[in-house]
C-alpha cells in the first residue's frame, strides 16, 4: 500500500505506548449481514473534537495504465495529495464531490501541485478524457483509520479512551450510506473488539465476490 | 409551349435570380464547414470514423478506456474550427492530446482512409474532402510519435 501515515501519528502512538496512558486496541470486524468478512472497508473512529493532519501531510494517488492507484483511498482532513501520472499520457483528474470540487490537468512531463484536502467527506475521482477511471478518496478528521483485511479486519492501535463516532465505509457505499455507530472507550480497557455489518449490496471493485 | 414575351421574361428572370444565388452560395464564399455539410454531417462522419476506429484492432491501441464521445464532439468542434464554422475549440492541443500514446504512422495514416470512406459514404463532394483533408494533414507531427519524457521520481520526503 501507499498509504503514508502523518507523522503525528507516530507520535501519538509512541505517547501512547508508555503504560499509563489509557488507551486501548481497538479490533473492528467488517461483515455482510450474512457474517461474511468485507475487505478493503475503511473504519475509522472519529473523536469528539475533531483531528486535523498536521501541515505538510502528504498522500500520492497515481495514475498506471489509465488506472487510479490506489483506487480506495482514506486521508486526514488537511493532507494534500499528489497525483503524479506515472502514464505520462493527459490526464484530468476531476471531482465534483461537495468535499472537494477540484479539476486538475496531468499533462506529458508537467509536474502539478498537489491538492488540498481540508474538510471531511468522500471524494469520487474521475477523469474527463478516461470515463472508465475512478478512485474514491475518504477524507476524515482523525488521524484513527485503518482497511479491512481479506478477513474483514481493520486495527485501530493505541486509541486513546473517550467518545468516538465509529464508522465503516466501502467502495460501493455512498457518504450517507456508511455505518456509524457511537463508541465509548473506558480508561483502562485494554483490548476491544467490534462488529460492524454492512448489509448494503456491495457491488464497488473491491466487493468480496472479486476478491482474490 | 409557345415562348411568349412573358414567359420568356419570367424565365430570364428566374435564371438570373438562380445566378445570383450560385453566385452567393459559390465555393469562394460558402465556408468550408458549410459546404461539407455541417454540423448534421460532420457529426456523423466523426461518429462513424471513430467507431470503426475503436473495433479496429489493429487501429484502436491509443484510444484504450477514453471517453469516445467525448472524442467525437471536441473533433467536430475542431472541425468546426478550423473549417470557419464559427466555434471555438475547446479541447487541449494536439501535441498534448497525443503525447506518449506511441500513435504509429500506420494508425494514423489507418484513421485517415477510414475518416475518407465515412466522408464519401456521405456523399462530402471531392473538393471538400481534400480541403478538410489539408486542414488535418498539418497535424501529423503531433499525433505520430510524440514522446515527452516523464517527470523525474522524487525522493520519497
């Protein structure tokens, strides 16, 4: 994966580490309603006040063989993103997300500034000149995320106790369709675990059927 | 029929009447894009031609996951263009457009008998084919291999 994680949360999670911080492990299941695991989910836990990246996040979404990629994304609120074109053909790369509208021309051999994403929402990607190009970019205001495995698993490490809107997000779902539930995380708990099910069809690239 | 006065007079009057209107209408005055035939015509030769393009394997490497319709209306609008049918392109240029897609002579010369057939098949005059046909010739240069070296890799940060 490309993912780059800010460096704050490297930081947060060395605090973390020391053993009086209350914070826990937070281990989230991704299942259909039927309980069968979902890959490539996005679960993220997002805090009461909201966490912004720190200046200077920085995230890359390339463009190879006329193909976004990675093609599910998940960035801090604050983190801009690269879009460098390893193709080296044109593209334009475009959003008319309310998160972020952007139009952004990839010519032969230009480098382009990268794109500021402040506020949290899902971006859909798509690109004027190639219809069948699309990317989905899930901005959110916590540096806590992470993707489900082929198991449906996801790890949120070292989550700090307090109150979180716990959410779960695919490919195949819209902003409004994602799962949220509330989450409370006592100080001293160790170790969580939870489930969150999506009983929407999932018919994005990244649907258990196409699983490999 | 007998040829009196007046009708002889109606007939030099409607023979001058269709001179005149030639006159207007000739080739000198009439814009290219009219005389080809439009935005009805053109429209569907570039439909045409393109569509033939993409089935053709031998002819379609470049055109790979593109939005065809896209395709069509901006050359139609090229057209539109360039033949003095008053629009304005909107699209990128041609070196832009075709940079690093490794289009072979044989493609490009391949879309242009293709693009001919459609014109004919449309019943574009001989005249107005090898006029849009010298619009586009000038092209070449920036559609066969045009190569535009990558950006170089940064270091990751």
């Amino acid at each position: 994966m490309l993912r780059r994680r800010p460096t704050a949360w490297w930081a947060l999670a060395l605090t973390c580490a020391t053993p009086f911080v209350a914070a826990a492990d937070l281990t989230v299941h991704v299942e259909t309603a039927a309980g069968a695991p979902i890959a490539d989910a996005i679960v993220y836990a997002v805090p009461a006040a909201p966490i912004h990246a720190a200046p200077g996040a920085r995230y890359v979404i390339d463009q190879i063989d006329r193909h976004f990629v990675p093609r599910v994304n998940v960035v801090q609120a604050g983190t801009a993103v690269d879009f460098p074109n390893s193709d080296n053909i044109r593209h334009s790369v475009y959003s008319f997300s309310p998160a972020r509208v952007f139009s952004l021309k990839l010519y032969a051999g230009k480098p382009t500034d990268p794109v500021l994403f402040d506020k949290a929402g899902l971006v859909v990607l798509g690109c004027n000149i190639h219809d069948s190009m699309v990317a989905w970019l899930l901005v959110v205001d916590t540096p806590y995320f992470a993707r489900t495995d082929r198991a449906g698993i996801a790890l949120l490490p070292k989550l700090p106790s307090g109150d979180y809107s716990l959410r779960a997000w695919h490919a195949s779902l819209t902003e409004d369709e994602q799962i949220v539930q509330p989450l409370h995380l006592e100080p001293g708990a160790a170790a969580l675990a939870h489930t969150l099910h999506i009983s929407a069809p999932l018919d994005g690239p990244e649907s258990p059927a196409k699983a490999q | 029929m007998q040829a009196t006065p007046r009708r002889i007079a109606t007939f030099a009057a409607a023979m001058s009447a269709l001179c005149i209107c030639s006159a207007g209408l000739s080739a000198t005055t009439r814009p290219l894009y009219v005389r080809l035939g439009g935005e009805p015509v053109m429209t569907a030769v570039i439909s045409e031609t393109i569509d033939r393009v993409v089935a053709d394997p031998r002819l379609n490497q470049s055109f790979k996951g593109s939005n065809i319709a896209r395709i069509k209306r901006l050359i139609v609008e090229q057209i539109c263009d360039l033949a003095g049918g008053g629009c304005h392109y909107s699209g990128d240029s041609m070196h832009e457009v075709h940079a690093n897609h490794h289009i072979t002579q044989r493609e490009f010369f391949g879309l242009v008998a293709i693009l001919r057939q459609s014109l004919r098949r449309h019943h574009v005059p001989l005249r107005e084919r090898n006029e849009l046909l010298a619009l586009l010739a000038p092209m070449a240069p920036d559609v066969i291999e045009v190569r535009i070296p990558p950006i170089p890799k940064q270091s990751p940060p």
